[in-house]
C-alpha cells in the first residue's frame, strides 16, 4: 500500500510538533516546508537584544520531551537550541527542506490531493497539509508620512539589524511585549533611548531568573519533577485566566498587582500616571517584565507618552508637533495576526480560496479546519491564541491533524469539516468572548479584532477547556467524507 504523503508548512514548534506526533503513524511519510534557513519559526527569526519568552519553560516546552532548562523564563538563543535539539532528538533533519517558501496549494478533486508549488517554480502531490506557520510573523509596517526619507537605520524588531548603538540616540517605538525587552537591554549601551507609547499596557512583574543547581538536579533526575511544575503553572494560568471576566474579582486582583507593581519600580508620578492604562487588565495583551519600569528610571531613557504622527530625515514627530533628533528608529509596531496564511494561496473544493472564504470574516472549527478545505489542517489557526502556553495549544491541534491523517490512512478516503459544527462552534466562541476585556469595546487598541470588529485570534478559555474540545467536539466535526 502506498504511503500516505503529508506536507507540513513551516519549522517552527508547531510544525516541530506535528512532525514529531506524524512520525509515529505507518504508511505516511512527511516533508517540511520552511522558507528560512534553520528551524525555530520565530525564535530563528526574532534576534533583537534581549528577547526572550514569557511563559515559563516548562510550560513553553512540549510535554512529550524532558529538557534541562536552565532559566524559569528561556532566551532566544536557548529556544533556538531547543528546537534543533527536538528535530535531532526524533530524526526530523531528513525530512526538512529549508530556504523553501510555499506559495500555492491547490485541491484535485480528481486525485484527492493536494498540489503544492514553491517560491522556486517545482511542485509536488500529497494527500494532506498541515500548515503551522505561525501568528506573529508578518511584521506591521507603519504609514507615518516621511519614515521613507529617514536618514539612519530604520528596522522592524522582527528583522533587527546588527548596528553599534554606543554613544546613539535611539526611538523605540512601541511598548508592547517586544519593546520592553530592547529598552533595558539597549539602555546602558546607548546614549539616549526614547520610548514612543501610544497607550499603556498592564505590565506584571514576570521574576525569571536562573535555575539553581539543585534545581536543576532535580528536574533532571525526579522522574515527576517537571510533570508537577508543569501542572501548577497550568494551574495557576487557569486561574489568572479568570481575570479576563471584566466583572471578576480576578480582574480586580490583576489590576491590583500591576498597579502595585508601578507604585514600586517607576520613580517620577508623572511617568508613573502615563504607563497606567485606563482600561481593564486584559483588553490588550498583558505583558510580564521585571526590567522595563527599572529601565524607565534611567537618566538617558525617555518616555514619550504620545503616538507617533510623521518622520523626518534626522528625527521622530510626535502627536504633539514635538520633534527629537534620533540617529536610529526601532519599529516596535507588532504583527498582522489577523491575517492567516498570508502569503499562500489556498484553493479548496471548486477552485475555492481559503481568503474568499474568509472574506467576512477568518473562522476554523476548533481553529483547525475549514468546511470546504479536505484534508488540510491549521495548526495557531483563528481563536487559538492563548490557553496558558501556545505550545501546549499546538500540541493539542497537531494532535486532532495526526488523529485525522490516522484515519484517512487506515480507510483511503478524505476528511472534511461540517459547516453546520464550524456555525456552531463559532457562534459558542461569540458567545464565551461577550464578558471578556478583549471584547472590541473595552477601551484599547489591541491585535485581536479584524477590520470588521470580529476577534479572530483569541481563545476563550485555558488550556484545560481547549485539550478537552480538540479531544470531544473533533469527532463530530470532522469526518470521513462520503
């Protein structure tokens, strides 16, 4: 019987995953698309100073592998080390075909498969795709007027370019996530730092710190050690998960600990009342860094508490007509997440394009599959973004990819999605999101919404809610078609 051809689209540790999980099946072999030249997905890509994960290793880390962590929180260069370490472990090199972007997938009905070109003009036949190219990974551009006309370097933090900033006067503009590692990081190099804010986030303390050698002793060498620190993390971001109930008592709490938080690590009142937001803890993406208040004290660090309205040759304009002379421009403007499978063309049943079909709106079942689209998978698809650690989220959704090609090998035929399960597990979504601070009227600019106003990213629930719906609702949504 001839194997069952699979192509997965992207190296990074949702594609990683579902490579790892595929490689158990008989009769299916896989390829992996990737069109950088190593494997990570974002930790290959993202190199700026000081970048690092926010969730704690053991749980940014796959249940099925023990790894000797040594910090709560891991850096860029050791998630990189950790990635390559997994395709190592379970032999995924051979499978890997790197420098390679895929640019079209196109359904056959006559065949039952999918035909996949590339960037470099070849294609190939298989019988099921799992895409995993991740959601944070189309840098937002900003249209400032003049930022073409901009004299020094000017870089997105995705695509940070190696300058010396000693003795520079430095923008950063943002203060999301990626903007509070670069500016303590970048800080006691640079002459002067100013940190462009168009609103405030609720920032918690995040305590990484490095692992103690027994600590580590003990994670290596108690069989159950990191089992159970992965299970309290898991714990306590379901509670903390809570707060997202604006009328919660957790809500109340979370507000109380980053207010805290300022109260301690600003020191000027009007620095402090400008990083307050005014809006509920979790409208926008809570961030967690014990270093960027600190580096807010610094005499050569400024925050501008204002958007920024244009660029000139030798300087960044803000909101208020205020100019100042900056040598570098460090756009920290974030990502377009609520644009799926840009860059790839999908054509389903009748020619279909996967972006007509999300032309109202981006929406999969379980945020995996799309009625109309057999045999094809989205691992970080629509309203999948959150659950404690994203990691965990892949592993779920690879799992329900792995379950499906099981059965397409064992009876030869395709599987598709039914669009009555995909209506009504969308209009559950709506309804679970009606009570969170991430709805669109809760009083912030956030990445969660498309155009039209429809949260298309966020999951409604931990991670305990999602493992139980890619386990339960998958069954009766996606099935064998006739």
């Amino acid at each position: 019987m001839t194997a069952l051809r699979v192509a997965i689209i992207g190296a990074g540790l949702g594609g990683i995953a579902a490579a790892v999980k595929l490689r158990r099946l008989r009769d299916v072999s896989f390829v992996i698309f990737e069109q950088s030249a190593g494997v990570g997905g974002t930790w290959f890509d993202n190199r700026y100073p000081g970048c690092e994960v926010d969730v704690h290793s053991h749980a940014y880390s796959f249940s099925f592998l023990k790894y000797d962590w040594p910090r709560t929180h891991a850096t860029q260069p050791e998630l990189l080390a950790y990635a390559e370490h997994v395709v190592e472990r379970f032999g995924l090199t051979p499978h890997l075909r790197l420098n390679t972007r895929v640019t079209d997938l196109v359904w056959e009905e006559s065949t039952g498969r999918y035909t996949l070109s590339t960037e470099h003009g070849d294609s190939a036949e298989f019988d099921a795709v799992v895409s995993a190219l991740g959601l944070l990974s189309v840098p937002r551009y900003p249209e400032w007027p003049g930022l073409d006309t901009f004299a020094g370097p000017c870089f997105h933090t995705s695509r940070w370019e190696e300058h010396d900033l000693a003795g520079k006067s430095v923008a950063v503009v943002g203060t999301g996530s990626t903007a509070v590692q670069i500016v303590p990081a970048i800080a006691p190099v640079a002459r002067r730092v100013h940190v462009f804010q168009r609103e405030p986030g609720w920032i918690e303390p995040k305590n990484e710190r490095e692992l103690s050698p027994r600590e580590r002793w003990v994670y290596r060498n108690v069989p159950l050690a990191q089992r159970l620190s992965r299970a309290l993390i898991f714990h306590r971001g379901n509670r903390r998960f809570r707060g997202y109930d604006v009328g919660s008592r957790r809500q109340r709490r979370m507000r109380e600990l980053c207010q805290g938080f300022i109260a301690r690590a600003v020191d000027d009142p009007a620095t402090r009342s400008a990083v307050t937001p005014d809006y509920p803890w979790g409208c926008k993406r809570p961030v967690l860094s014990s270093t960027f208040y600190p580096a807010l004290n610094r005499d050569n660090v400024e925050l501008v508490p204002h958007a920024v309205r244009r660029v000139t040759p030798t300087g960044v304009v803000d909101e208020t007509g205020t100019e100042r002379d900056v040598d570098v421009v460090v756009l920290s403007t974030g990502f377009q997440p609520t644009r799926f499978l840009a860059g790839i063309d999908v054509k389903g049943r009748d020619g279909r394009s996967i972006h007509d079909a999300w032309r109202e709106r981006a929406s999969a079942f379980l945020g995996i599959t799309v009625p109309g689209f057999p045999n094809f998978f989205l691992l970080y698809g629509p309203n999948t973004n959150g659950g404690v650690s994203v990691i965990a989220q892949l592993e779920r959704q690879a799992e329900v990819a792995v379950r499906a090609v099981r059965r397409m090998a064992r009876t030869r035929r395709t599987v598709d999605t039914s669009p009555a399960a995909a209506r009504r597990y969308l209009a559950w979504i709506d309804r679970r999101m009606t009570t969170s601070a991430s709805a669109m009227n809760a009083g912030c600019h956030n990445y969660y919404h498309d155009p039209a106003g429809h949260n298309v990213t966020q999951w409604p629930g931990g991670h305990l809610l999602y493992a139980a719906a890619t386990r339960v609702l998958a069954r009766f949504g996606i099935r064998t078609a006739p």
